[in-house]
C-alpha cells in the first residue's frame, strides 16, 4: 500500500491547497484518479448505501468535493431548450442546500450524443469559488456559500458537434480549458478573478483530423516547470500555463473527438486519441517544438479507450476499452501483460483506492479488481441504474453519479 500512497502524495503537490478530503476536480486533486481513500469493496441499491439523492435535470459531469459539499452541473429542460444549472450538497445528508441558474440555453441548442449531455464537464472548486463550464454556451464562477455569479462570461461562442464536454482545471491565477470546435480549435485561459480572456493559443493542427474533441487538459511539471498538456483531434499540446506559449507537439494523424484525460507517470505523457481507431500515444515531455519523431516512446493501438481516461500505477497502465476490455501494459514499453473481458460498456474513468481499482459501466456495474501481474477480481456491484460520469471520493466514501441520482456510498 505505501507505494500507492507515496505517489498520491507526490501528485497531490501539484494541486491547489485543499482539504484532505477534498476531490476538487474531474479525475480528483491530482487529475490522475489516484484516492487515498479505504473504499468498499460491496454495495447494492440498499447495502452500504448511506444516502440516495434525487436530482433535477440530466447532466453527466462528475461530482466535485470541497469543504463538506458536493457540486455537480445539471440541465433542466425548460420549454424548447435548457436551463443549465449548478447544485451544492451536503456530502454527508445527502440535502440539496442550493440549485442555481447560471445560463438559458434556446431551442438552437445542438442534439448532444448519446454519450454526453448539456452539462458534462465537471466544476472546479478553489478557495470557496465554484467553476462551473458549459463549452460554447459560457463559462461562469459562482460564490460556493449560495451559488450567486461571481462573474459569467459568454463571449467565447463556437461551434460545437455533439455539445460540450471537456472539463477545464486551475493553474495559479488561471482557469484553462479546451475549445474543440468545427470553426474554432484553441487553448483559453481565463483570468479566475474575473472572467477575462487571458491568453489563448489555437491548435494551429494541419492532420486533417476531424477538428471537434472533448478532452480535458492536465498539469505536469517538467524538470521543476510546469506543463499544460491539451489534446486534441490529431494533436497534444504542451503549453506554458502562465502564458500559453507552446513548448512542444506531437500529432497522430486522423484520430478525433478526443475524450480522455491525458495522464503523465514513468516521465511520460500518455494520451488516446479518439475516433474512429484509438492509439495510446505514449510521449517523453522534455522535447521542444514537434517532437513526433523524436519523443514518440511507443503507440499502442489495441483495445484503447475512446472514451473512459486510462489509469497509470507504478509500472502498469490500466485501461478498459468503451466494450468492456481491460488490459494492463507495460508503461515504459506499451506491451501488453495481460488483457480480461469484464463486459458491459465503458464511458467512466477508473479509480484507484487502497491497492484496488473501480471500474463503473454504463449500467451501474462496478467492477473492483486488484491490479497486479494477472487479473484478481475482488467484487462486482450492481446499482441498475444508467451511468456515465466518474466517481469522486470523500473520505472513506465514494459519490456515484447516475442518470437520475447521486450515491454516497460507504462500509457501515
């Protein structure tokens, strides 16, 4: 177990200053799915079930945890189009304290895919400030006590293609998130305080890739510098988070709507990239300018994830395929050690707790195994109930989303 530990604790240092059960973001503090958390591994719609919370609307992003609370975004129809909202819970009662308003979307809205919704990006908490992003309808921060608009902003207008997706993360003065448009493909930094355009750095990609992607930026540090690393349709991006400028790029070809997070473990970026044939592009980050010939470590191109992020933990990357295969391979080399069908159909992101690692399907299955040198499952978990978003972690308690509700799940 210390081993899982220590490298919590080593990513947990590049995140904000947050409470030790805080799970801030899309992915947890450090945006890599790692929780220092003692899980349960049984649960069903009754046992070890503390709390069930209906919500208003439809939406897909992950629950964010900050000071005792729970923040999720929802669409609720209203008429031909949607209002999209922004909701607070108390994560122990399970009580909505407040549900605010934070756009109208019209009846011009684009249908969302079956995979997505009109409020899937997860909200970012920092310092009592709730971010909340909903791709081209604007982005907003919101006063965490009672949900009232710090600022709101809707001048970033572009078109999108299945709706909006991406999470956006925090950097120092800045919230950073994706634009992957059919007009418009960019990097954007907002100032935090208020709103205001910072920087933005377009993809400037010439893949011919089919432009629109959903994926969610991710901070490294390189040799004591800080990296943001963006993917996109055909390209990932390394931008210095304080300016925009670019330190370096790598393409891969003709592969869109990109989805997962990248992630960075081993001194290498892993990245997958879309459709319609998904590549684990694995890239060393100390290169400068396009390095696609020379920082390329390895490509793996069976069974990769186009939708659930995959998860790095010490010498293994794990992913599960959007059918239901997981593999385990050799992160410094893409091999693969071994690979398992464990069914269902995949869009969440796995976890990691305690030396176990959760795997939630579509249809509120999840699967605990233990990694190791062979496939160990420890339990599968049945909920019946339709999911897409990520799980979060408070305490020795999991959040699960699903189509209709949240769970607080826990060992009683």
């Amino acid at each position: 177990m210390h081993r899982f530990v220590s490298r919590f604790a080593l990513a947990f240092a590049l995140a904000p200053t947050l409470l030790a059960a805080d799970w801030n973001q899309f992915r947890g503090p450090a945006g890599n799915g790692h929780a220092d958390a003692k899980l349960p591994t049984e649960w069903d719609t009754k046992k070890n079930v503390t709390w069930r919370k209906e919500l208003p609307g439809l939406g897909w992003s992950s629950p964010a945890v900050a000071g005792g609370k729970v923040y999720l975004t929802t669409a609720v129809s209203q008429g031909e189009g949607y209002s999209l909202r922004a909701v607070r819970l108390d994560v122990k009662t399970g009580d909505i304290e407040w549900d605010q308003e934070v756009f109208k979307q019209g009846a011009e809205a684009p249908k969302p895919h079956k995979k997505n919704s009109h409020a899937s990006p997860t909200p970012v908490v920092e310092d009592g400030k709730v971010y909340v992003h909903f791709g081209h309808m604007g982005t907003a921060c919101l006063d965490a006590k009672d949900g009232s608009k710090v600022w709101a902003k809707q001048e970033l207008k572009y078109t999108p293609v299945h709706g909006n997706g991406g999470s956006p993360v925090l950097s120092g003065k800045h919230l950073i998130f994706s634009v992957d448009g059919t007009d418009k493909q960019a990097v954007i930094a907002l100032d935090k305080a208020t709103g205001k355009i910072a920087w933005q750095t377009p993809r400037n990609n010439k893949t011919g890739a089919n432009p629109f992607s959903f994926s969610t930026p991710l901070l490294i540090k390189v040799k004591d510098k800080e990296q943001l690393v963006s993917a996109g349709s055909g390209v990932m991006m390394a931008l210095d988070p304080k300016t925009g400028q670019e330190i370096w790029r790598a393409t891969y070809g003709s592969g869109y709507s990109v989805v997962p997070k990248p992630v960075f473990a081993n001194g290498l970026v892993y990245v997958c990239t879309g459709y319609n044939a998904a590549n684990l592009v694995a890239v060393k980050p100390d290169g400068k300018g396009d390095v696609t010939g020379s920082h390329v470590a390895f490509t793996v191109k069976k069974n990769v994830p186009l939708n659930p992020s995959i998860l790095a933990i010490d010498d293994a990357l794990y992913m599960v395929s959007d059918s239901g295969v997981l593999s385990c391979l050799d992160a410094k080399t893409g091999a693969e050690r071994w690979n398992e069908r464990v069914g269902g159909n995949f869009s969440s992101s796995p976890l990691l707790a305690d030396g176990l690692v959760y795997l939630l399907d579509e249809a509120g299955t999840t699967t605990v195994f233990k990694p190791g040198a062979s496939y160990e499952e420890i339990a599968k978990n049945k909920l019946g109930e339709k999911t897409q978003a990520s799980c979060a972690v408070h305490g020795d308690a999991l959040l699960l989303r699903t189509e209709k509700a949240l769970y607080r799940i826990e060992k009683k």
